[in-house]
C-alpha cells in the first residue's frame, strides 16, 4: 500500500528507497534493526509484567484486597492505552527513533522509582507511567522493523522481534521467581528499569531512522540520513529530495487520527479496533491473573510465577509459528484460527490440574499472544507510511481499553466469590469476537 501512496513526483525517489529495501535479501542493516527490535521488546515484556510477577509479595506487604490489586494491574494497561494513542502521533510526526528514546527513558525512570512508594494510589501513578513508555515503544518498534524488512519476510520479522515481549516475560519471571524471596519485589523492578534505560544508549548508536518517515516529512537532514542508509544497501547516494508533498506536511496536524476514519479506510479500521479491543481485554486478564489463580488453587509462589512462565514460552512459539505461517497466506487468517483455539484453551483450563496446569497455560500463552501480535501486522500491512505509526498505535491504544477493563473486571467478579470455570467462560467469549473482525480484514 506504501507504493500507492505517493504522487507521481515522488515516484523516482520513493520508490528507489523502498524498493531496495522491501526486495532487497536480507543483510546486516535489516537484521540490526531487527535486533535492536527484540532487546527493546524484550525489557518492555519484562516492564510490564513486573507487576504480575511481583503481585504476591505486593498484596501481602501492603494488605490489597484483590479489586485493589486489579487497579495496580490496570494502570499499567491504561498508561499503555495513552502512550499509543496520543503519542504515536508523534512518532509519525517527529520520527520514529526520537520517540523510541523518548519512551525508553520514561519507562526506565518510573520503573526504577516503583519500589520508593508505599501508597496503592502513587505505585498506580508510577506503573501509568511506565505503561504510556512501553504503549509508545510496541507500536513503533513495530512500524520501524517493518519498514526495514524485506516484503517476503515482513510479517516473520515484525512477529519475531515483537516476541521479544514474550521472552522477556520468560526470563523475567525465571529471575523474579528466584530473587523475589532474597531481595524482596522491589529488586526486580530497580533491574528491569536499570537495564531499561541503558538501551537509550543502543538505540542512540545502533538504530537508524526509518527511510519511508524521512521520504514523508523530510524533517532536517533527511538526505544525509537517508545516503547513509542507501551506503549500507550498496546504493548510489542521492543528490536531492523533493519538496514533502503538502498532504505529508499536514498529515497528523490536520487530520489526526480522523485520517484513519477516512472512506478508504473507516471500514478495515474498525475491525482492527474491535478486533485489539475485544483480545487485549482476555490477554491481560490472562496475563496479570494467573499467578493468583493457581496460587489461590494452592500451589505455591514460586509454581505461580512459573505458570506465568510457561504462559510466555508458549507465547514466544505462538508467536513465531503465526509469522511462519502468515508467511504462507493471510496473516488475518491465521489469526482468526488462533483466536477462536485460544478460546477452546481457556474454557478447559480451569478443570486441569498439575503438570497439565502448565501445558495449559503454554498453550493459552502461544495461542493469543501470536494472535495478538498478528494484528500489529495486519495494521503496518493496512496503512501507508504517513500513518502507519498512528494506525498501528490507535489500534494498540483501544485495544487497551480492554486490557485495562479485562483485569479490573476479573478482580471484581472474583471479590463477589465468581467461580473460576465462570470467569474463565466469560473471558473467552470475547475471543470469537475477536476472530470475526480479524477474519473479515482480508490482510
């Protein structure tokens, strides 16, 4: 759709860049790019999920009832909605690598300063924080890897660096599981905010901006970015650039979001809205309640965290196998089946038990996170470059709305004594909602 976008006077230059890169076999610039993808996703699975791992140890240093525990879940979530609804903009705006330090050093902050606080309201305050840094991060990490990737292997490598957030989770929740106990909740949160804030310096050095946002907006020094790029493809450099043209300088200052609401793309827009929406509520529902669950089942901390655990092993393989096989036909397709599996996941797992709690678990993990993460492609396939941060984040940041909605709500059915084969039930249903609206994308 990128090549649809420009005027003919943009044609020699426009397509001289993104035909070189979206054709060209993959060499060491897209795979840095693409690394650099995963180590950022990677910290902010991680960030994010901190407060999961260390939810036991919170409730009882702090006597929460469980609904005020959803609230400490839920602020993260709606931090993360802000981040990519609002801020996204910018990335289309300002640039993406600009936004990606910004977002960094936000979330490196707040998570340092999460532990200091011994108030529910100000850690909720901290853990918004953090969340509108990692909103930002996860839609233009998605924008900008996929703007470097070959066509043939762009929804592989957008999937694979964005599995990253689930590998992080992993090892996240190894390490919060034997360092909790030793050195209390608060380490994990002064580790993965310090390691956080020591990739500003990587993405300074090693991330490149993205060559379809500086044939956009032209921002100052754009030629000189952009022959530096074309060097590393073995490209002649160019000698000039066109004028933006006006649509491109107006972009997001005259139509804002309200460009995605547009004839051309009202319809597919919405589904890709409905489709996060419905997902994200049963994501972080899952995410941030079954440590307490099977914890309340018995089972101790540590075998809690671990079935968190197993829920983002399985998330990191669901997550590369939808980018294997989108690869082979509609990435919507794929996950539409994904959705509707994970649904059959979750209303069996509340009547297994043992070593079969943990299958589960991997299986609900690999199953909606690679579906979840197969939207973010479908939304960088649906839009042009000068949109495509803001549509992929817009879709992120409403989908929010239910991962914020998701665990607040899960924490008060579970107040009024819910049992929990019902609330399982009622949060997959969603689910098939979910995999209507992706299956009607057509992408």
């Amino acid at each position: 759709m990128e090549e649809n976008a420009h005027s003919p006077a943009d044609t020699s230059v426009s397509e001289r860049v993104t035909d070189a890169i979206h054709h060209a076999p993959i060499g060491p610039l897209q795979i840095g790019v693409f690394v650099i993808g995963f180590v950022l996703s990677m910290l902010e699975g991680f960030d994010v999920l901190a407060i999961a791992f260390a939810s036991v140890s919170i409730q009882r240093e702090l006597n929460l009832t469980p609904d005020q525990m959803g609230i400490l879940f839920s602020s993260g979530l709606l931090g993360m909605m802000l981040g990519a609804m609002m801020l996204t903009l910018l990335s289309d705006l300002l640039g993406r690598r600009r936004m990606i330090l910004a977002a960094l050093t936000l979330s490196g902050v707040s998570m340092v300063l999460t532990p200091l606080p011994e108030s529910l309201w100000a850690i909720a305050a901290l853990r918004l924080l953090t969340g509108v840094g990692v909103g930002v991060l996860l839609a233009t990490v998605a924008t900008i890897v996929a703007e470097f990737a070959p066509v043939r292997w762009r929804s592989l490598m957008v999937n694979a660096s964005l599995a990253g957030f689930a590998f992080g989770a992993v090892v996240g929740g190894i390490v919060s599981a034997e360092i909790i106990g030793v050195y209390g909740w608060g380490s994990i949160f002064y580790g993965g905010g310090a390691l956080t804030l020591m990739l500003v310096l990587l993405v300074w050095i090693g991330l490149p901006e993205s060559p379809e946002f500086l044939l956009s907006r032209r921002p100052q020094g754009a030629l000189e970015s952009l022959n530096r790029i074309l060097a590393k493809l073995d490209m002649q450099p160019l000698e000039r650039l066109d004028p933006p043209r006006e649509e491109a300088q107006k972009g997001l200052l005259s139509g804002g979001p309200g460009q995605l609401l547009s004839s051309e793309w009202r319809g597919r827009t919405l589904l890709l809205w409905l489709s996060f929406g419905f997902s994200y509520g049963g994501l972080y529902f899952l995410l941030n309640w079954i440590p307490q669950i099977v914890n309340a089942a018995g089972a101790s901390e540590t075998v809690s965290i671990y079935a968190l655990t197993a829920f983002n092993v399985g998330a990191v393989a669901g997550i590369l196998l939808l980018g294997v096989l989108s690869g082979q036909g509609r990435t919507s397709l794929m996950v539409g089946v994904f959705f509707v599996a994970c649904a059959a996941s979750m209303m069996v797992f509340p009547f297994v038990q043992g070593d079969v709690i943990l299958l589960v678990c991997g299986l609900m993990g690999g199953l909606i996170q690679g579906a979840v993460v197969g939207l973010y492609v479908c939304g960088t396939i649906l839009y042009p470059a000068e949109v495509r941060a803001t549509g992929v984040g817009w879709g992120i940041g409403l989908g929010r709305i239910g991962g914020v909605v998701g665990p607040y709500l899960a924490g008060q059915l579970l107040a009024l004594e819910l049992s929990v084969p019902w609330l399982f039930f009622i949060f997959a249903a969603p689910l098939l909602i979910s995999a209507w609206a992706a299956l009607r994308l057509r992408v």
